[in-house]
C-alpha cells in the first residue's frame, strides 16, 4: 500500500505545472538535459517570490531527504558570526584531521588546508574549521539555525507533494556527533532539495530574520556568506560552475549516501547574478561529488538560463 501512495504521489507532482511559459518549459526541458547519464535531481528557484521555475526529478527534489554534508556549512557559518564566535577576518589551522575524544574526524583534503580565513574555509569547504566551530555553537544553536533557514518546513513556492526535513535529535551523546552535524553529516539529518534551495534564497536577498538578533547585524553576516560563496567559484570547490559573463556564488557537497555509507552523493547549491540575484539553483547527483559531478551540471544549467552557451 505504501509503495502504491507514493507512486501516485509522485504521479501527481509530475501533473504539476510549473509555469505556463515556453521559456519555463525550455529551462526544464534544459535541466534535465544538463544531467546527461547522471541521475539525480535539481531545483530552479525565483530569488525574489521564491516561486520554482523548473524542477528535474520530483521524486528527488520535493519528496526524497538526503543529507546536506557540507552545503550545511553556509548555516553553521552564518550561526558562528551571528553568535560572535567568529569573524570575516579570522583565520583557522586546519592539518587534516579532527581527533574529538576517542573519535578522530577527517578534513576534505589528506594534508589539510593549513591557515585558511574564514571565507576561505567556506569555498574550500574546510572540515577541521567547521567541526571546531559547530563545537562551539552545540547542538542547540546548530537546530536553532537549521530553522532560521527553513530546513524543517515545507516550502511555499512549491504546490506539488513534497516532503519535511528531519533535523537531528538534541542533545546529541558524543562531541564528535555535533563537530559532524556542523558539517551536514549528522545521524539522521535529511533535508529536501527544495529545502536548500529556500535556505539559499534566504542568503541571496538577506531574508534571515533571527530573534533578538539586530537586523542589520544579520544583513552584514549574510553579505559574508555570500562573498564566501563567490570565492568559491572563483577559487575554491565550486570552480566547475563557473560561467563566462555571469557572477555565480555557491557551494558543493559530497555527503555520505544515506543508504551506503561506501558511496557519495554530490550537492551544488548557489545564486546568481551575485550582485543582483535572480535564481537559486540547487543540483544532486546520485552516486557522484559536488566538485567534479554536480557542479558542471550547474554550470550547464546556469548557461542554459542566461544564455551562455555554456561558456566558462
């Protein structure tokens, strides 16, 4: 019975219309072309309404959770500079690897990023910096994030069937569950792609209200996010998104697949125009990296909607 609702679940979402446009329904027939052999699914988000523009995948993108890995990284580092446990200016050593107690986690690089700012840690997605900072936050504060940027709500600009994030349970047992939950790989933490893409319409406008927290505080914090997220494409992890004549800001990720923890899932979550963000576009990649897999997907979609021609 259960696989029979979930077959007309998904029947009805790909009844759904997006948008009645021809140039809405090219940019979708465009997306899923971008994936070539690759399965997954992707999401096209309007920065300013928040409306979907295209979605590849249903299934995927509105009812599936996965777990975000490092994409959380832009949360936990918004959450460090709202709480003042760090700054755009700090700087951080990172040698490879993590011990936390009887625990020793890993960084994304073997020989670590050495000293690395704090926006550089973001665009090369620095494990070592992230697990000492969620550290710091705890548990508590990680959650109370999570739900500044939407990850356990249902998101408004999608009318099809669509599944809720589960956030870890709090308090955790262990101090190296939270050093993971900082970096998205925590037990149990799945979100939907329409998740993450609302969580990055939140920093490409600025709408990350957080109570008691001076609105203008969090405005300057998120510009740091989003500066981060440029140099990622410039320099860092997200390099393969890049597009000749458009500024892209982003992320990538490459989580632990949630039903084999031998395989990797890739994640690309970003906006652009950089400076006047129109779409967020959010791209996963069953079985594959943010780096080398999900990102030129990205960049094939960004260039379809800018008409770039796929030019880096």
């Amino acid at each position: 019975m259960r696989q029979v609702m979930w077959a007309l679940a998904v029947l009805l979402v790909s009844m759904i219309s997006i948008d009645a446009g021809a140039d809405t329904r090219a940019l979708q027939e465009s997306a899923k072309t971008a994936f070539g052999n690759h399965s997954g699914g992707a999401v096209i988000m309007r920065v300013s309404d928040g409306k979907i523009l295209a979605i590849v995948n249903p299934k995927v993108s509105a009812i599936q959770l996965h777990p975000p890995g490092s994409v959380f990284k832009l949360v936990t580092g918004f959450a460090a500079l709202q709480e003042g446990i760090t700054s755009a200016g700090a700087k951080f050593r990172c040698s490879g690897n993590q011990p936390i107690g009887d625990v020793l986690l890993y960084c994304t690089t073997p020989n670590g990023h050495g000293t690395i700012s704090f926006p550089e840690a973001i665009a090369q997605s620095c494990n070592v910096t992230f697990y000492g900072l969620g550290r710091k936050l705890g548990p508590k504060r990680l959650l109370k994030y999570a739900r500044v940027f939407a990850l356990d709500r249902k998101v408004p600009g999608y009318k099809g069937v669509q599944a809720v994030g589960h956030l870890p349970a709090s308090p955790v047992i262990h101090p190296a569950q939270t050093a993971q939950m900082a970096v998205g790989q925590a037990n149990g933490f799945k979100i939907t792609l329409l998740e993450a893409a609302e969580m990055v319409r939140r920093i490409a406008n600025g709408n990350a209200h957080v109570a008691g927290i001076d609105n203008s505080k969090t405005r300057r914090n998120l510009a740091v996010i989003r500066s981060a997220m440029r140099l990622a494409v410039i320099s860092g992890t997200c390099k393969n998104a890049a597009v000749g004549g458009v500024e892209i800001a982003g992320k990538t990720g490459s989580p632990e697949a949630a039903d084999d923890s031998d395989k990797r899932n890739g994640w690309f979550v970003g906006f652009a125009p950089y400076k006047k963000p129109e779409i967020v576009l959010v791209v996963f990649v069953n079985r594959g990296h943010g780096y080398d897999t999900a990102a030129p997907i990205a960049r094939r979609i960004f260039s379809a909607y800018f008409g770039k021609e796929n030019k880096r």
